[in-house]
C-alpha cells in the first residue's frame, strides 16, 4: 500500500483533540472534516463576532467541548499576524479563516 503524504498522512493528536475526537491520529483532512461535523451539528457558527449562535456565518462559537482544542492555539503565521486562543472565553468566537491554525495547534 502507498504510504498516505501531505494532508492525508496520520498526525498525532495532542491530548484534548484526541479526546474530543476519540482518536489518537487522524489526517489533518478528517480532523478538519470532524471538527465541522460537529460544528454544524451543533449550530455553532455566528455571522457576528461573539455572537449567538445561529447555524450560519463566518464565525465558531466556542462551546465547552471546543473551548479547550481552541485555547491550545497561539502561532504566528508566516506575515507575522499572531493568533492566540489561550484566553478564549466559552461562548466567545474565532474566525472559521482560523481552522487551520486550531487543528495545526493540536497535532504533534
């Protein structure tokens, strides 16, 4: 069998991804892919910074069970721009242009 490259290779998950999910390495691409999974089953996007849930919008609330994959996320990007999580407040919001920093934080 071809050995799985790029996006689709297995990563380890840090302690609180893997625990959300409920395993201990995935793709990046079925960690992203499960993390909208059950954001949209929990209609947890928001067309307003910080605001209430409503199914829709370019904003993830942060509820309880993402609040901790989201707070382990602080990286500065390649322009430099810095996105720290590490005080996000439950029922506070991040950017969905912001994903790829979350999951990038939470694999080894």
């Amino acid at each position: 069998m071809e050995e799985a490259k790029g996006l689709k290779k297995p990563v380890k998950l840090k302690h609180e991804l893997a625990e959300f999910l409920g395993e201990t390495e995935l793709p990046r691409t079925d960690i992203t892919k499960k993390l909208w999974d059950y954001i949209k089953a929990n209609q947890l996007q928001t067309k307003t910074e910080n605001g209430k849930p409503e199914n829709a919008g370019k904003f993830i609330v942060a509820d309880a069970k993402l609040l901790p994959i989201f707070k382990n996320t602080k990286s500065t990007s390649k322009s430099g721009k810095l996105t720290d999580f590490t005080n996000l407040q439950e029922g506070q919001t991040i950017d969905m242009m912001q994903m790829a920093a979350v999951v990038g934080a939470n694999i080894e």
